[in-house]
C-alpha cells in the first residue's frame, strides 16, 4: 500500500470514529471531526500532512504499488 492509500484511509477511519463517538458518546466530538476536515483542507494546499510522519517514522515507505 502507497503512502498516499495508507493517509486516505487512516483519514477515513478517522472520520467514521468521530462520527460514531459524535452520535454515541458526546456531541462536543464533532469539534474532532471538524479537526479532521480542517486538517485535510490545510495538507491540500500545504502538502504538510501530520499522518504522513507518523507513517515514516512506522517505517512505512513514501513510494511503492499500491
């Protein structure tokens, strides 16, 4: 899996658990979904993604077949 699959699908994940931690738990975890929109705005015209740190220093590798 690329970097870029790997980064698309964690902010998915991330999305789905805010929502559901929204609609189950509290509604104050919208601001983390509202979090995650911003962030993914801002590495759109930034190319600055925090995801993507993280994933290299798991070891993951920034090329590869997807």
């Amino acid at each position: 899996m690329s970097m870029g699959r790997a980064v698309q699908v964690f902010a998915g994940a991330m999305i789905l658990v805010s929502v559901l931690l929204t609609e189950f738990v509290s509604q104050h975890f919208l601001w983390f979904t509202v979090f995650i929109g911003f962030n993914l705005i801002q590495s759109a015209f930034t190319g600055f993604c925090p995801a993507t740190r993280v994933f290299k220093a798991l070891g993951m590798k920034s090329g590869g077949v997807s």
